[in-house]
C-alpha cells in the first residue's frame, strides 16, 4: 500500500480529489427539523455547526453520536459524542437540548443509536438534519435512507472547499484516502445492505479509479 502522504499531490490528482469532493456534497440547504445528528468523527467543526444550527433555531435539540475515533484514537481520547458535547457547550448550547450517544462506531450505529436515544426520551421525530464533515454527507444520507427510512434527512457541513478543508486537517494525503474510501463505501454499502444506493456519475468513477491506481488506498474497506 502506497503511502500517498509522503508525495507530492500532482494538479491531475488534485483535480480528480475535487471532483470526488463536490460528488460527495448534496446541496441540500439546511432548513429547519426536529433534531440535528453530530456525527462522530475527527472534526470538531462537526460540533460547531450543529451548534449553530440550534443558536440558529433550525433545530431544537442535538444528538452527538460517536465513541473513540478508530483513525485518531488519541484525538478524541473520552470518545467522540463527548467531545463534540464539550465544544457546543462552549460554544452556547445549554446542556438540556443535547444528548449524547457514545457507543456508535460506525455510519449505520450512529443513526440507529441515535435514533434509539431519542425514542427513550419520547421525541417525536419526523426529520433529522444530519451534521456531518462535508465528504461524508452522501454517505450519511444513504445510510439514514437505509436505517431509519420514515424520516426525512437533510444533510449539512461546514461550508468550504477542499484547499480550504485541507488547510483545517493539515494532511492532503489523509484527506484524499478519505474521499476515495468514502467513495467506495458509497459505492459497495448498498450491496452489504448498509445503505440505499445511489447513481455515480461515470466521470466519478473514473476520478475514483486513476486516485485508487495512484495508491491513494490507506481508508478503503479491508
């Protein structure tokens, strides 16, 4: 396995990584819902948006779901959900419209999970606004379409682009195996059952192939 971080990103790579990116984004305006899912992972700008979604008051509580993140185990070393809860506190959300979902590891066991700590709580509810990194959102919202199908999901990220989102994780290579893993699990999820499938364009595909060839393979499924 290549390790594409210690090489220079070439413009073609860097170009076939932006096409993956903008795929991966399903312009949804964010618009109001019942509840938002933080989504565990790596980024707190994940906790700070679904923040701003309540100051905002497009949403009326906030579920952060997550345990200890598998890429950066010390990164968030109380769990992800906890973390997350940690920074929107900070940030002005009061403790009361927040809950917190610390086993999930994985897309599919943030929603149920999620899903699961709401239903125990007794909320009603009828549309998520799915809180997410920005090259997460299509996966999200095919896995929401799979495990929780009687809502309605809208997704949401920070809005930048990818010079940008590189700039805030310090690591092109990192985030470039993460677009093309993601990309994968869209693409072999729905056949595992995990998630509803979705059409990829055929120019996609062939980004996802040139980026595979070139060793840009550290998060694909095993």
């Amino acid at each position: 396995m290549a390790d594409a971080r210690q090489r220079e990103i070439t413009d073609r790579q860097w170009a076939d990584a932006t096409l993956i990116w903008e795929y991966h984004q399903m312009g949804q305006e964010p618009r109001p819902c019942d509840v938002a899912i933080g989504l565990g992972c790596h980024d707190l700008g994940v906790a700070a948006e679904a923040a701003r979604f309540y100051l905002d008051g497009l949403v009326g509580r906030i579920v952060f779901t997550g345990g200890p993140n598998p890429s950066r185990p010390d990164h968030f070393p109380r769990g992800e959900a906890v973390h997350f809860t940690e920074h929107a506190l900070s940030l002005g959300v009061p403790e009361h419209a927040i809950h917190q979902e610390p086993r999930a590891r994985n897309t599919g066991q943030n929603i149920q999970f999620s899903r699961e700590v709401l239903q125990a709580v007794g909320v009603d509810v009828h549309s998520v606004l799915l809180v997410s990194m920005p090259y997460m959102e299509r996966r999200a919202y095919a896995t929401c379409r799979k495990v929780w199908p009687e809502v309605e999901a809208v997704c949401a990220s920070t809005p930048m682009n990818l010079n940008d989102y590189v700039k805030t994780i310090g690591d092109d290579g990192l985030v470039i195996d993460s677009l093309v893993g993601d990309l994968q699990r869209v693409i072999e999820y729905p056949k595992l059952g995990f998630a509803v499938a979705q059409d990829v364009p055929e120019t996609v595909r062939d980004a996802y192939q040139r980026l595979l060839a070139d060793g840009f393979d550290s998060k694909l499924l095993v």
